[in-house]
C-alpha cells in the first residue's frame, strides 16, 4: 500500500488521483516560508543512528544524526564565516562519506546550493561542472588537482575541514524558505553534455 501522509492509499493510481501538495506540508517540520532539507533530513533525527558507507574505502560506519548535524551546523557556520552568500554555489567533490554529508546538508543549510561532483570524475567532467556551476568554494579530498578550479574558488580538503571548524558553532539557525534551490545535481553525461 501507498501511504501519503494523513492518509493511506491502496494503489498507486489512487494516491496519484488523491496527491495534494498542501497535505505534504503535514510530513515536515519546515512550511513554506522556513523550509530547509538539512534540516529536515538532519535534525529531525536527534537520538537516531546513522549508517554510512564510505565508498571510496568501502567501510560501513556508524554515527550518530546529532554528530552529523553539529559538524553539518559547523560548516555553514565556516561558510558564513567566509562570506558565502545565500545561493552561490559549493561543489563538494567526495565520495559518500562522513566529510560528504557535512559538507553537502551545511551548504544546504547555510543557504547554499551543494554541487555533488564524485571523487570519480575525470578532468572534463569536473571542469565542465566547475565552469557551468561558478562555485565560491570547492571541498574537496586530499589529492585533489587544484588547477581544474578556477583561481577564485576556495579549495578546502577534508584534512583542512577540521581545523577550519576550530572555535566554530555546533548550532545553526537556517534562514531559508520552500522557492530557494538547495542542490544542482547534473547528468553522469554518458549520452551527451551533462544538464
């Protein structure tokens, strides 16, 4: 069965037929004026572990949802801290890892749009990525190839993160709404240029 919360639907078609965007306000702490997915796939979490796989090392490790939330809490803090502004744009070449989902829900959260770009891809792919995206600020792993960002971007290492993060707050109040673009996610590109 389909369930939409307050309701539950017996097939698809139904819940398709009964879909209301104001009842999915109903399934989220947010409304349409203080919306922000880091919050709502973060803190809303309190007190629950989280799983993750790194894919780079292939390790499954366990953390958690307060630890992510007040690292995540920390970089928007660090990006404030940089005068990132609301909107412009933070490509976080990782792979899924713990750096991965602080990095990308603090975007989030501070009111930037994260760029996932994985570890994987080649210079083309990221350089069109970077070019397309304009991005303020890149984090990025340890043997990342500085010079396929632009010479106004920040590059930040995951080593970097964490003592970028000394003195910084594990609380963050996100200033955001429903209408403001949280993540630009392209293509693999495989059949053409990525969109």
């Amino acid at each position: 069965s389909y369930t939409m919360l307050p309701k539950r639907y017996d097939s698809y078609d139904e819940a398709y037929e009964n879909f209301s965007w104001d009842e999915t306000w109903d399934i989220v702490d947010g409304d349409k004026e203080s919306l922000n997915i880091g919050v709502e796939c973060l803190d809303r979490h309190d007190g629950v572990c989280a799983h993750v796989l790194n894919t780079k090392e292939d390790t499954l490790s366990e953390y958690q949802f307060a630890e992510i939330t007040e690292a995540a809490n920390q970089f928007a803090n660090l990006l404030d801290k940089k005068g990132v502004e609301k909107g412009e744009r933070v490509v976080v070449n990782l792979d899924m890892s713990f750096e991965f989902l602080v990095s990308f829900f603090g975007t989030i959260k501070q009111g930037a749009v994260a760029v996932p770009c994985p570890e994987v891809f080649g210079p083309d792919a990221m350089a069109y990525r970077v070019q397309d995206s304009e991005p303020t600020i890149a984090i990025a792993h340890e043997d990342v190839d500085r010079d396929q960002f632009d010479e106004t971007v920040e590059v930040i290492t995951t080593q970097e993160l964490s003592t970028q993060f000394e003195g910084l707050s594990q609380t963050y109040t996100s200033q955001t709404d429903a209408e403001d673009t949280a993540v630009v996610n392209y293509t693999s590109g495989t059949t053409g240029t990525p969109t």
